[in-house]
C-alpha cells in the first residue's frame, strides 16, 4: 500500500477495490455486505452484488427486486451502510450513504445490461421473504417493473488496514473526502 503515511493513497487503494469489484466477479469487493434499519428499528444485512462505483460522482450502485424488505427499510431511512472485507489486502472498508431508489424507464440502461438468465433475479413469486409451503413453492418470473437501481451517495468511509501495524483512515463528503487518521 506504498508509504503508511499517505491519507490519499490509503483512499486509492479503497477505490481500486471498489471499481474492481464491480468489473472482477471474483473480487470480495463484488458482494459487500449491505446493511439498512427496518421500520421497527430491527437491523438487517444482507450480501448484494455491486453493479457500479464512480470516485468522481461519490456514489455506488446496487440493483435490487423493488419488492425486498431492504427497499422498505430504505423508504423509512434512506442511509445505509456498506460493509467489504479484502482478505489479501487486510483491508476493512465500511462505508456510508444516502440511499436513492430508482426505478421506470430511468433504470433502461441498467435494465438492458443485465443478461437474460440474471433477470429471474426481478420478479420472484411470491415476493421474497414471504412464507411459502415447501422448499420450491415459488416462481422467479422476469419481471421488468420489480427492477430497481438504488444509487447509493456516499457519505462517508472508514477504512481499517490490519497490517503489522495497524492503521485507520476517516473520510466524509462534507470536507471533499481530505480525510484524518483514526485510532484503529
């Protein structure tokens, strides 16, 4: 990870991950932990499959069936919290972010590269979560308007590197991502 010292190459290092997990489906960084707050106050994790990350726009992309409970969380809260362990790298990257949900013909271009086997994916019958009598009692039918996208701002970014020494990085929009070190 170059010098120790270097806030901003700590942060490359972060986005390298990121923009890699998106391109690499063997990169960790391809199925962060995607963490939201239910109505009630219950807190719910999941894994989801990054879709997109631009360092200039500060934002990550998701996509999702419109009929998950993550998506009812989000419409009460709209902040969620993403979580990726890079064993190789020894990094932990935890991030959060404002949460906006996408969906019509604003999400044509998303929709049309999702590949034709995924798209079971956007649809499931009944919708998911919901008790069913056996195993198998479901369908997963494509389903073109239960697709969304949620477009995920980032607020902030908590960066740990479990090296020999360990090291801890925080960065936030609000001060255009200078960043400060951190107690690990």
């Amino acid at each position: 990870m170059g010098d120790p010292n270097d806030l901003h190459a700590l942060l490359d290092e972060a986005w390298r991950h990121l923009t890699r997990g998106v391109a690499d489906s063997r990169s960790p960084a391809r199925y962060p932990t995607f963490a939201t707050v239910a109505p009630d106050g219950t807190p719910e994790a999941r894994t989801v499959s990054l879709r997109g990350a631009s360092r200039s726009q500060s934002v990550l992309e998701v996509h999702t069936d419109i009929a998950t409970s993550k998506v009812i969380a989000l419409q009460h809260n709209p902040k969620a919290a993403f979580h990726i362990w890079l064993p190789r790298a020894d990094l932990q990257i935890r991030i959060t972010a404002f949460v906006d949900i996408q969906t019509g013909p604003d999400t044509d271009p998303q929709w049309d590269r999702v590949p034709e086997g995924s798209r079971v994916s956007y649809g499931t019958m009944p919708t998911p979560g919901t008790p069913i009598s056996d195993v198998y009692a479901y369908e997963k039918p494509s389903n073109r308007d239960r697709f969304a996208v949620f477009k995920c701002q980032l607020l902030e970014i908590d960066l740990v590197h479990l090296g020999a020494r360990h090291r801890r990085a925080g960065f936030v929009r609000t001060d255009d991502w200078a960043g400060t070190w951190m107690a690990p």
